[in-house]
C-alpha cells in the first residue's frame, strides 16, 4: 500500500472513497459534517434511518453522495465520543481498511487522523494509521503455488493508495515523521509474521541466521553467527544438550545496532528461536503440534525489531541475541533425568524435554552479560501455563527490577501490545530443587510460568532483566491461524522510550 499525505478541501476533488467517522451519539465528525453540508444534510438522513448507529467498527458504503466529487463515502463507527481513545481510533482505522477491502476502490483518502484522539499527537495518530492499514492488508501467500478463484479476486481488490487528510498545513512535516514511523514498524512487524508463518522445513535456524546477515548487509548491522564448535567453546552445554536431537546445526546470532553514543551501555534483547518444537523425548500430543512451528516466534521479534528501530535510525545502542535449533527426539536426544552443564557452570536436571526454551535461553543469558547491559529483556512462546493464566490478550511480564517493569508495562499500553505483570517471588524457587543437579528444568504442575521465569532468573544476576512470555500473544489459531507480529509494537516502542531518555 502506497501512502501520501495532503492538506487542502479533499471534498472537491475526486477520490474512489472518502473515510469519515460517525460517533455512537449519532454525531457526526469534523470532517463528516462537512460532507454533510455539501450534500444538503444527506449523511444526517441516512442517520436519521437507522442505517448507521455509530458503534465501534461498524461500517457502511454510501454511493453517489449528492455534492461530493468522490465515488464512495465510507462512513465509520467510532464508539462513543466522550474520552475518545486510542483503542477506538486504533479498530476505527481497521475497519474502515477492512470494508475498503470489500469494495472496488482502489484508493482512497482518510479524514480519521483528524479525529481528537485523548493524549494522541498528530505524529502518533499518522503512525498508528500506517501501522494499523498495513497489518489489516497483510497476507502471508509466499508458499502457495496456486490460487482459487475467490483468492485471486480478494488479491485484486483493496485499497492500493491511501491519502492522509491533515487540516493544517503548518504540521505536515509532523505527519510526514509519523509516516515513517508507522512504516517502519509495520515492516518489522511483517517481518516477524512471515518468519513465524514459514514452514518449519523452510525456517530452520540456518535460514533465521541468513535473515539476519540479510538485514546486517541491509542496514549496516553487525551481525556474527556462532556455529556448533564455538557454541562448545563456550561451555554452552545446556543449549547443545537441546540440539543435540537434531539433524539442524544450532546457531547462536549476534546482531548489533550501534547508533547510540560511544560508550553507551545497549539494551540486550534476547529471542528464544526454537524452529520446530516436538518436545523432543518427552514428545507432544499430535494434535496441533503443526503450530510449533511458531517456537520461534521470540527469535522472529528480534529480528522484526531490528528492522524496525534500523528503519528508524533508532540513536540507541542494541544487541540482539538469538539462540536457534531444533527440538527433535532422535536416538542422540537429550532425556528426561540427564544432566546438564550451563555455560554458567551450573548444572540441571532435564526432568521434562519439553521445557527446552529456557535451556536454550540460560546460556544466551549469560552470554549477554559480556556487553555490559544497561537491560536485558528476552521473548519466548516459553509456557502453555502463561496461556491458561492470561488467555491471549496480554503477554506475561516478569522482571527483577521495578523500574524496568514498569517501563515495558508502560510501553505496551502506548503500542497498544500491552503486558501484565506477574509475581517472581523467592517463594516459588524452591519448586526447581533437584536432588541430582543445582536445579531442575521445571517446577511441576502449579505456576508454571512462573516457575520457568524464576528458573531464567538464576542466570540474571549480574542485569537489570525483564522476560516477555508471548506463548499466548504470538500466533492465532483457528480460521485466523497465522503469526500476529507481537511484541514488536511493546519492543520499539520500548527502546524509543529509551533513546528519548538517552538523548536528553
């Protein structure tokens, strides 16, 4: 989708469609008023008939509007006026993209950015329209050869330009900022789905680890990837202990965006990459184990991530760590009772093979320590557990720092990709106690997100931390089924936090 944006009376000149918005108060916006007094009150009658009761998301077509040099009005339910939020603007601008879709028009120009959205600027309004439009239009059809015939139509239709109607001349540098930005995260977003929608025979970890020199080749990053030799180097037994089952070489990706000052200590994010999990020895149900393929999906926002904040010239330094492998059950398989040894130099006792993203993740955690962090923060589909306890609407946040919490929290709500935070109390610890090793790998039944952020925490202690379990926000399932690009929204917007401070 191609965007621009304009200033000046967009109601004399011709579009296919023109987008306003109808509050659930049956008051017209700004812009819709307008209209409505070109056309002699013809949107007030259309009201007046119950035709469009302005309820969030609904929508309706209006054709040959009298006065109006466009084809199309598209009208919008926004919900109720009062306190009008950024959630409601957010679904406004996805559904009024969704009806488009359904239509013939193949541009169109949008009035909704003028729209009062509470504590929004024009910036933000700009970004989150772009961001919103784009994941709308998404579609992920790379591996399919042949379409049938209602795909090929649904493919030809939809809006291929979209114009951005702002009042005020004075701020389209402004609008121009939040273009970019919005674009930018859209294509890390995009980025982190295709990945996760890959199949796994495709996204092995040589291939994320050729998506990354990719974008290191693309936007100037450092990118280093650590081979199997080098993994044993470093003494990373519990994340070889993991590959050990596989035909797939493990890879541990490096990649580095050093934009900041000289000197200034990086965010570290650090993705769990396994690229197909059968939970190895202790195998998984067959039903559904088709979605492990979206094991990976804490590696994916990494490197949506980096595309993004690249895009942006994001003035921070980060580091990006991505341990990657397979989890398979072959006759080499790690199994349930072995040993292993941390790159930490403590040792665990794998009592389930199936929680094998927090073996691979200890030693990508203590390899971190080494660049000096100002924070850590690691994404993962790590536990079913954070699923039964928040459904999936909010990610699981632990942390061992307050402040860092509350910043991610914090982020999550401005990006509408929000978190919640939960306990990492000392009481839960004991529940990783092994009469054999320093530790188990899981902590039983009872709190199993928990239990699984408390035992990455024993490798945290030298960082601020902070892990993100995305088990429930990375993919859908069902007829929707397909990566959903989350946490990258929580994770830019958090590291834009940062540059921001780090710049004052």
């Amino acid at each position: 989708m191609e965007f621009s944006i304009k200033t000046g009376s967009t109601e004399k000149q011709h579009h296919n469609c023109v987008i306003v918005g109808v509050y659930e108060s049956h008051q017209l916006s700004d812009s819709a008023k307008a209209i409505d007094a070109l056309s002699s009150g013809y949107l007030s009658n259309i009201i007046k008939r119950g035709d469009m009761d302005g309820k969030s998301e609904k929508t309706l077509m209006l054709h040959d509007v009298p006065g109006m040099h466009s084809d199309r009005v598209l009208l919008v339910g926004l919900g109720k006026e009062d306190g009008f939020t950024d959630k409601q603007y957010a679904k406004a601008v996805r559904a009024s993209v969704k009806a488009l879709a359904a239509s013939g028009a193949s541009e169109a120009v949008s009035y909704l950015v003028e729209l009062p959205v509470k504590a929004l600027s024009l910036r933000r309004k700009v970004s989150l329209l772009a961001e919103v439009a784009l994941d709308a239009t998404y579609r992920f059809d790379a591996i399919k050869r042949k379409k049938d015939a209602a795909e090929e139509n649904d493919a030809k239709k939809g809006v291929k330009r979209l114009t951005i109607h702002i009042a005020d001349a004075t701020h389209v540098k402004e609008a121009e900022a939040g273009l970019a930005d919005g674009k930018a995260l859209a294509a890390g977003v995009s980025l982190t789905k295709d990945l996760g929608n890959l199949p796994p025979n495709v996204c092995t970890p040589t291939y994320l680890a050729e998506q990354a020199l990719g974008l290191g080749k693309t936007y100037g990053l450092k990118v280093e990837v650590l081979e199997r030799a080098e993994l044993e180097t470093l003494g990373m037994g519990s994340f070889l202990g993991v590959a050990k089952g596989s035909e797939e070489p493990p890879k541990l990706i490096v990649m580095q965006h050093l934009k900041g000052k000289p000197g200034q200590k990086p965010v570290v994010l650090v993705g769990k990459g396994i690229t197909f999990d059968t939970g190895g020895i202790s195998l998984k149900p067959g039903a559904e184990m088709d979605e492990m393929k979206y094991d990976m999906c804490g590696a994916a926002s990494v490197l949506g991530t980096f595309r993004t904040i690249a895009e942006m010239g994001l003035p921070l330094n980060v580091v990006g760590i991505i341990p990657t492998c397979e989890n398979m059950p072959d006759g080499r398989a790690t199994r349930p009772g072995d040993v292993l040894t941390s790159m930490s130099g403590l040792t665990i006792e794998v009592l389930n093979t199936d929680a094998e993203g927090r073996l691979i993740l200890c030693d990508a955690l203590t390899y971190a320590e080494r660049f000096e962090p100002s924070a850590v923060v690691d994404i993962a589909t790590l536990t079913g557990a954070c699923v039964i306890a928040l459904g999936h609407h909010a990610t699981g946040l632990f942390s061992n720092n307050d402040d860092l919490a509350q910043e991610l929290l914090q982020a999550g709500e401005t990006a509408l990709d929000r978190a919640w935070h939960m306990p990492l109390w000392d009481d839960y610890q004991p529940q990783l106690d092994s009469n054999f090793a320093d530790m188990g790998n899981i902590g039983g039944r009872a709190a199993g997100s928990i239990t699984a952020a408390c035992f990455l925490s024993r490798f945290t202690k030298k960082y601020d931390w902070a892990h993100l379990d995305i088990a429930g926000t990375a993919w859908k399932s069902g007829k929707e089924k397909g990566g959903t690009g989350r946490p990258v929204p929580l994770l830019t917007e958090f590291l834009v936090s940062r540059a921001g401070h780090a710049q004052r």
